[in-house]
C-alpha cells in the first residue's frame, strides 16, 4: 500500500496525534516528546487517561483530543494539537489550564495539595499576539513586572510550540532545543526525516513506525479522515453563519449537512471494518449504527 496518499493521517491530525502519543504503551515516546519541550528528564509517565471512545468520536461528541498525561507521579500534564487557529484561544488556555490545576484538589484537602499542572499547545498556525516572537517554542510563567527573574510560584507552567515558525528560523543550530526541533520536524513532515536523524532518536523512529502503522490501516485513515472534515466543517460554519451574520434557519440548514456528512463518513467505517471481517457487534458499538443498518449495507454490498 502506497502510505504518501493517506494525506490525512499525519502527526498534526489530532486523533492521528493523540493515537501516537496518548496511548498507553507508546510511554516512551511521549516522555521523550515531553522532556524535549520541559528541558528536564522525566523519569515516568502515567498515560491511563487517554481512552478513545471511537463511537463518540465518530458521532461527533468529542470536541478537544487533548492528552492528559502525569509526570513523575505527581505533576498534570495536557498536550494538545491545534491545527486551526481558533479566537480567543490564549483565554481558552489560562481557563483550560485552571480547571486542570482545580481538579487536583478534592473538597476538605489543603490547597498544599495541589499540584503543579503544564499545559502544552502545539500549533500549525502562528498565533495573532505572539507575532513579534521569533521563537518557535515559548515558555510561559507568572513572572514580576520589574524583577523578571522573579517567579511567583512554579505550579504554573505553559509551554506554545509555533510549528511554522520552525521553517522560517534561519539559525536551526540551537543546541537548546536540538531535540525539540526533530520532534518538530516529525510533527510538520515526518516523510522528511532521515534515516540519520532517526538513528540519532530511537524514540522518533518509533513514532514514525506508530505513524506507519495507521497510513496501512483503512480503518485508522477513515477516523483521521473525518477528525479532517470536523475541522474543516467547524471553519466553514464558522466564517458563513457567525462572522456573515446569517439567520437561525440557514444555520440549521448548515448543521444538517454537516449531519449527512457525518453519516456517510460512518457508513464508509462501518464497510471498512466488514470488509476487515470485524463482527457486526463490534461495529454496531463503534459505530452507532443499528444491526439492521449494518445488515443492509451487507445486503447492497451482495446485491
């Protein structure tokens, strides 16, 4: 099978990233990925958090495929993947990142109790107010007006990885963020690495072979297909109903045919999974679909 068609499944698709580095067994990868953007070694990391339900996925109740990941036992992690820049989104990052440094304290506990929470943004866009930054990896703290070595307190961390600002740096020879930059490099084009560069990272390499793995899988290219078409659903909605202004019906009208969209996308799973001989159970938890549904598509495919 030929994988550069699969142009869907690559790193920047959010459910092809979050496949890659969510998953638990793939520990290794994401913890290099993590200390690369941290600068610090991690010694473990927890990732029994990242459950995919594809039939919520697939049904469109998933917004966010965020990885949540804990480091050193005691350290929140969220890793997320934005590939379209969407308003508001530095607003969106200080309320996301208070809600996951609220939840580390249960109703009685002391506030000592809390735990230091990083939030990371990887994104294919350059973001509107950091412009004047030409670093493609910026690091975020509560810091003094005056005394900027001052920081307040070290339970708040956010970290922006700008990926298009990687391809216009002049000067890649950072030593500092070396690592980061391959790891960049992998998420912009992976079919850009070189063997060399892969050697040098057995981790990469790994990731590479994960990536692989899913362009030969069609079940795997029809999920990333649809997160795709999410994507570019919610940009189309967005830019003719709410910035043109138009009326509540031609609003509904927009939303149906997202809804048809979506339910041919589930039908072509649901022919794929058959034809890989998968039990109409299976396919009907996945999927959503009835086992009536299902037996008709079995009845055309015959017919």
């Amino acid at each position: 099978m030929n994988i550069e068609k699969h142009t869907a499944v690559v790193p920047t698709n959010d459910y092809v990233f979050k496949k890659i580095f969510g998953q638990v067994g793939n520990e290794e990868i994401t913890k290099d990925l993590v200390s690369s953007i941290i600068g610090k070694k991690i010694q473990n990391i927890n990732l029994d958090g990242n459950t995919i339900l594809e039939k919520e996925l697939i049904n469109g109740k998933i917004g966010i495929l965020d990885i949540k990941a804990t480091l050193d036992s005691n350290i929140i992690c969220d890793i997320e993947m934005q590939v379209e820049n969407r308003k508001d989104i530095e607003k969106r990052l200080m309320y996301y990142w208070s809600k996951l440094y609220s939840k580390g304290i249960s109703s009685g506990k002391d506030y000592i109790t809390l735990n230091k929470t990083i939030l990371i943004l990887i994104t294919k866009f350059e973001m509107t107010n950091l412009k004047e930054i030409k670093k493609f990896h910026t690091e975020w703290k509560i810091r003094e007006k005056d005394y900027r070595k001052t920081i307040l307190t070290e339970v708040f961390e956010l970290h922006i990885i700008e990926l298009p600002k990687l391809e216009k740096l002049i000067n890649k020879n950072d030593k500092k963020e070396e690592k980061l930059m391959l790891w960049a490099k992998f998420l912009l084009n992976p079919d850009s690495m070189e063997e060399e560069e892969m050697k040098e990272n057995k981790d990469i390499k790994k990731a590479k072979e994960e990536l692989d793995k899913m362009r030969q899988d069609e079940y795997e290219e029809r999920i990333a297909e649809l997160m795709e078409k999410k994507i570019m659903d919610d940009k189309a909605r967005e830019a003719y109903v709410y910035e043109e202004g138009f009326d509540k019906g031609i609003e509904e009208g927009i939303n149906k045919g997202i809804e048809r969209g979506e339910k041919n996308a589930i039908i072509k799973i649901a022919k794929t999974m058959l034809e890989s001989g998968e039990k109409i159970e299976n396919i009907v938890k996945i999927t959503g679909l009835t086992r009536e549904e299902i037996e008709d598509l079995i009845r055309k495919n015959i017919d």
